[in-house]
C-alpha cells in the first residue's frame, strides 16, 4: 500500500496530463458500455433475431396486400419495416433498459463524480447500441436487398437521412423514456407506447401510402413516420425536395421535443 | 486550523496555490421534496440545516455522526452532484455544481454506494474511469494499491461488498486527485480491511491529499481525522480537533454503593474534584475533569472501609462519550 505514487504534486500533474478529451471519454465509456451489451444474450439476440423474425412473419402478409397504384413492391414494403424494427427494438427498447439499468445501479450518479459531461453520459451509453444498429441496418439493406430482390437503394442519401434521424429520435426517446420506469422490468411497458405507435402507424407494419389519405396524413406526423418515410424514399425515391424538408423538420421537431423531455425529466439516479 | 503542522508556510508566500482553505462552506442547506414531486410525502425535508466549516490543504476533515444526520447530504453538495437549497459551497475556488468541469479533474470521490455494472469486472471498471480520468494511474497499480489484484478479472456481481467498497476507493484514487471524498469508506469492510484502508488513507493524508471523510465510526474518526465534526439532525453539534471535541466532556466513575452506605458517606465530592453525579438505586455516577485524582480518592476510601466497589468502572472522556451526550443533549433540547 505505498501511496508515494498515488499523489502527486500539483506541478507533477500539470506537466504530465493534458485534460481528457470528449472522444477519449466517449470511447472509454463506449467500450465498457459494448461489453455489456455483448454480455447482455437476451437482449443481444432480441436485437439480432427479432428485426428478421419478424420480416418473415409479416411477408406472407404482405405478399397478400393490394399494392396497386402506390408504386411499392413487397421489397419496399418489407426492408424499410424490417429497419424500423432494428430502430425500435434493437435500439430503443434495449437502450431504454439499459438507461434504466445503469441508473438503478446508480452508474449514471457514479459517472457524474468524474470528469465525463453529462451529454456525454447519454451518448456514451448509446454509442454501442446505435452504431449496432447501423451497422445491422448496413448489412440488412444488403443482405435483404438481394433476398427480396429490391436491389441497392436508388436514393441512398434519403435512406441515410431516414437511419440518423431515426435513430436520433429512438435515442433521445430512449432517455426520455427511461424517467418512467423504476426498474429494468417496467422499462418493458415504457416503451410500449412509441412502440406500438410506430408499428402500427408509421407505416412499418402497413405503409402509410395504402391508407386513406386522411389517416395517412394524420399518422405522418408520428414521431418515426418521417424516418420510416425517407428510409423507403431510399429506394422508390419519392417526395421532391418540399416534402423532404417537412419530413425532416417533423423529425426534428420529435427529437427535439425528446431532447427537452430528457433535459426537463431525466433522472440520474433512482428515487429515494 | 493545523495545516501549519505538515506543512509549514501552508497555504503562504511561496505557494502558487494561495487559497488558505481547499473547502469551504458556509449557511448549507439542502432541502428534498421541495421540488414537489410524490416521491416524498413529506413537504421539503430539511436534510441540511445550516452548516458551515472549512478545511485547510492537507487536512483530514471527518464528518461524523449517525445514519440519517445528514453526512451523506453534505458530501454530495461538496462533490458537485446537487445544488444547496441555500448557503455556500466552495471547493478549490470554484462552486463545485455550477464550475463541476473546473473541479472535477481535481478531485476523487467515493460515494457511500458504489456504482458499477455488476456485469464488468474490476479491471473492464477501472479501464472505463481511466479513459475518462485525467493523468490516471496504470490499472495494475490502482488494483495491487487496494489489493484486489486476485479479484480483478471477477464480475463485479460476485465481489464482497467489501471488495466493491475497495474498488471504489481505487476509482476516487485513479486520478491522483488533490482532494478527496470518502463517504464511508470502510462500511461493510471486515477489521483487516479496515485497517488497511485505514493506513492508505493516512498514507494519502501524509502526501499532502486533502481529505473530507464520513463515518459512523468513532473509532474512525478518532484514529484518522485532523479535525473534525460531529452532524446531528442536520446541524453541527460539535467540531474542532479531536482532544477540543474531547476535552470539553467530563471523564465517568461509576459503580454500585454497597448495602448500608449512602452517598453521604463518600469522601466530600468537591474534595475529589467530582463536578456533578447522578444516582439510579445503588448505581452512582460521578462527572470529573480530573479523573485520576478522583478516582484514587475513591478507591482510598473503598480500602479504608474495607469495601469492594461492584461493577466499578472508570471510564476517561472519549470521542464516544461526548458523541452520545451530544446526542442526548441536542434530543433533550
């Protein structure tokens, strides 16, 4: 138990360390956060599986829809789901858990004796879980490409567009939802709502161009339609540029309204 | 108050660093539930009540007192982690909640819980802190200093709770920081464990480390701390050095009368230099300032009369003594 070389003069320490930096944070916290991920099977396979899972179920349903007119093929109807299934499951549920899990073991409170900003605690427990994400939705525009036969995207900056809005939503959604929840096990009903929301009316189980158009432009505005609009733009190139600004903004706007929701909201540790 | 001891000139002329106290606090208060939310059914529980201190480069503060008597509550404003509902904070010059960036690479904290992953192991846990911990120590290091080199490849799940405590602790020491934060560090730790604890943490203290520590031990606060504070209810009760805390308490003798005697018989109390006494059936009590004169009085008497004195103890003033009749006095209050 020598301490000779636990403290240090202030002129030692002055000259020896330069601050840490935002990225070499971001990534310590990051990587620990990837570990826990890859030590987490139920999720990680959730994650993997359920995306795909789910594609099958729903084809034979789809392959059943009247598509006539709406200019989309059982591909273009598929793939986007299957991404905004990798949005919401592999992403927001798993990142809502893991929020609240890392504050009920009060890690979050731990982090913030340090030197780590508050930001970058959000981000760097959401580091791994998104670019899982992306990297799963890279391989499924691929893989799925050639399986479903609707080729390489056309419009890939639309598809791309779609992918960091939506996972910017998903993540500041995650944080926001992560306030309603006590424990890892309500964090399961916490995320029902956007959950169910955005399966049912942003267009991942049924497009929103079969709908009446009424409904259609009502469920427009849910918070992954937008997302779910231009990721599918990515192959059937769609809306001119007016119309993809107002997607944008409306993306925007969700997550911006998340973002407030976590700044007003978020807690930091479990309640006493 | 005896930073000049270690370190002469302390906080003078040759310094770059000139602020005389590391900390400083003065009026703290910290409320919860004022912000009205359900989680307290209670209106704005007032934790903190108007405290103030300060501690000087160097020094080994202790905050002692009961669970509940807010210790906790006053480490985590100093540390940053939460606003005083009023009153001030200073921690090397800077307000640690508003400039916690300024403060933070300066610091080392042990919170009373620790907060790890139960899925990480110790070294993955340090690995983590060390990328986000200026000028930190190699991890081998950080884990032999506070001897968990075996454990250090263990989940932290199926670690003891003293060996999360431990690993805490080289979490707050990583960074080699000039001030430290020890909320209860020793709690839930086995004697050796204590002790070991104990000595790194004067080993720190030797090395100029400044150090605000909590405990409910006294025996911790007496073997470590320069100075200290006892927190009752909120409130400091009573601080000063150790002896100061000490010396302003009455040592006890205590012991049954036998049969047949009254108290009256006793050599003149004021003759044995006896400040006060009290009697519960045959059990007397006496306060003195002077305990080895009474005391010898007393057992002159007892052999004269041919007398044994039951349940004779004699009992010098101990921080534990003026802890419990601070509390006593503050409940009576």
């Amino acid at each position: 138990m020598s301490t000779n070389t636990i403290a240090a003069t202030t002129a030692e320490r002055a000259e020896a360390n330069a601050e840490t930096g935002s990225m070499a944070r971001l990534t310590a916290l990051g990587r620990a956060e990837l570990t826990l991920l890859c030590r987490n099977k139920t999720a990680l396979s959730m994650s993997l599986v359920l995306p795909v899972a789910l594609a099958f179920a729903m084809k034979q349903t789809v392959s059943g829809m009247d598509l006539g007119g709406t200019g989309l093929s059982v591909g273009t109807v598929l793939l986007p789901a299957t991404l905004g299934y990798v949005l919401i499951f592999a992403v927001y549920s798993n990142l809502t858990s893991a929020y609240v899990a890392r504050r009920e073991e009060l890690v979050l409170k731990r982090l913030r004796t340090g030197e780590l900003r508050d930001l970058e605690i959000l981000a760097g427990t959401a580091l791994p879980s998104a670019v899982m994400g992306l990297a799963q939705c890279a391989l499924l525009v691929i893989v799925g490409g050639l399986a479903l036969d609707t080729g390489l995207p056309t419009s890939p900056h639309l598809l791309i567009a779609g992918l960091v809005i939506g996972m910017l939503v998903v993540v500041a959604f995650a944080a926001a939802s992560s306030a309603l929840a006590k424990s890892v096990e309500a964090a399961q009903l916490a995320v029902l709502p956007l959950m169910v929301l955005s399966l049912i009316g942003s267009g991942m189980v049924v497009p929103l161009d079969v709908l009446p158009d009424r409904v259609a432009s009502v469920l427009e505005l849910l918070p992954l339609s937008s997302a779910m609009e231009l990721i599918r733009a990515g192959w059937t190139g769609g809306p001119d540029p007016a119309a993809t600004t107002k997607l944008l903004i409306n993306g925007f706007v969700w997550a911006g309204l998340a973002v407030f929701a976590v700044q007003r909201w978020f807690r930091w540790e479990p309640r006493r | 108050m005896n930073i000049g001891e270690k370190d002469i000139g302390g906080p003078g002329p040759s310094g770059a660093d000139t602020d005389a106290n590391v900390i400083d606090v003065t009026g703290l208060r910290r409320s919860y539930g004022a912000t009205g939310r359900r989680a307290h059914a209670r209106k704005g529980f007032e934790a903190v009540r108007g405290i103030d201190f300060s501690v000087g480069r160097g020094e080994l503060f202790a905050l002692l007192g009961t669970n509940g008597a807010g210790k906790t509550s006053t480490v985590e404003l100093l540390e940053g982690l939460a606003a005083p509902t009023a009153g001030k904070v200073r921690v090397l010059g800077h307000d640690p909640y508003t400039e916690r960036r300024k403060i933070r690479p300066r610091i080392g904290v042990m919170l009373q819980e620790g907060g790890f992953p139960s899925e990480l192991t110790p070294t993955e846990t340090l690995r983590m802190w060390a990328g986000c911990t200026t000028g930190a120590r190699p991890i081998d290091e950080a884990l032999s200093s506070v001897g968990l080199t075996r454990r250090k490849d263990v989940r932290v799940k199926q670690l003891s709770g003293g060996e999360r405590r431990r690993l805490d602790l080289a979490l707050a020491l990583l960074g080699r920081p000039e001030v430290l934060f020890l909320d209860e560090p020793t709690t839930g730790l086995d004697t050796e464990a204590r002790h070991e604890t104990w000595e790194l943490v004067r080993d720190l203290r030797d090395s100029g480390t400044t150090i605000v520590l909590t405990t409910h031990y006294l025996e911790e606060a007496e073997e470590l701390a320069d100075r200290l504070a006892i927190l009752h209810n909120g409130q400091i009760a009573a601080a000063g050095q150790v002896t100061d805390v000490v010396a302003t308490h009455p040592s006890h003798i205590a012991f049954d009368l036998p049969n047949g005697y009254h108290l009256g018989d006793l050599p003149p109390l004021e003759s044995l230099g006896v400040i006060g006494h009290e009697t519960t059936g045959r059990r007397v009590r006496l306060r003195t300032d002077e305990l080895q004169r009474a005391a010898t009085g007393l057992l002159i008497w007892a052999q004269d009369k041919g007398i044994e004195l039951h349940g004779l103890d004699v009992r010098s003033a101990s921080l534990e003594e003026a802890f419990l009749e601070i509390a006593k006095g503050l409940e009576n209050a």
